[in-house]
C-alpha cells in the first residue's frame, strides 16, 4: 500500500512589487489555516515517512509549518524544483522514482498541478484544491512506479478553508 498526501501551500501575499513569485510569503490567515490543518493531522495520528517541498518560499513555509505542528523533524522535509512550475505529469515521474520501501510521501506544491495530480490519480473530476487542503489518496501497490497505471482512492480530503 502507498500513500500520498497532496497539500497545497497556505495562503500567500499577492505578487509585490520587488518580489519574484517563488518569494511570496504565506499571509497571517494562511500560517493560521495550515496550522489548524496540520494540527487536524496530528489529532489523527497521521504522521508521512516523507515530506517533500517545492523550493518556493509559500510551499517551503508551509511544510515547516506542518511539519512543527505533526512532530515531524524540520531537517528531513526535501526539497524539490521538481514541484515549482511543473505539471501534474512531471510530480508524478518524481513520485514514480520514490524509494519502494517508504509508504507514504506528503508533497507540498502549487496550483494547478497539485490538483491536476490529485484528478490523474484518482481519476476523478475533482475540484480544485484551496489553499492548506491536504487530500490522502492511497493506492493498493507496493511500487512507487505504479503509480498512474491504477487509480487511487481517496481516504479523505481535509479542506484548509
């Protein structure tokens, strides 16, 4: 069994004038919002064996903020450019190259390809993820390279708004 967190990144600041997109930082309501999400996780014993970020500050931050809030050690969140800018297709060859022996895998990234990858997995016409929104989507393999060849179920969606 493998399972994927989907999380997209908190609520961030609108493009600022003098700040390049991958630096927006998350808003007050939105450290408030994934905080609350992330305590929901934790409440619920859910603990990933992988986070994986996007390198852009609002992802970044978000995944520190979940991961202080599960007791999931800071240092081990990686971090990825295959997550910023990038399609649902190309998360998913990253997703594919994952080490078979670790079961689950949070990933924190950007609209539209975090919920475009969330419909191609589940192969539901779902609707866009809001910003915070984590959706568990599990899938009866034990190969990470399965992925895409079955379609997922999803245990559960936690609405960040």
């Amino acid at each position: 069994m493998k399972t994927i967190y989907l999380v997209r990144h908190a609520k961030a600041s609108r493009n600022e004038k003098g700040i390049n997109d991958w630096e927006r930082p998350l808003t007050a309501s939105g450290i408030y919002r994934a905080q609350k999400v992330a305590k929901k996780l934790y409440d619920k014993k859910i603990l990933p064996v992988r986070m994986i970020s996007s390198h852009a500050f609002r992802s970044l931050n978000t995944a520190l903020v979940f991961a202080i809030n599960m007791r999931y050690p800071v240092s081990a969140i990686e971090i990825s450019s295959s997550l910023y800018e990038k399609k649902d297709s190309d998360i998913l060859e990253m997703l594919k190259k994952q080490d078979d022996a670790i079961p689950s895998i949070m990933i924190f990234g950007h609209n539209p390809s975090i919920s475009d990858l969330c419909k191609h997995l589940t192969r539901k016409k779902n609707k866009d993820l809001p910003t915070s929104a984590v959706t568990c989507i599990q899938f009866k393999t034990s190969k990470w390279s399965s992925l895409g060849k079955l379609g997922g179920k999803v245990i559960f969606t936690e609405p960040g708004k």
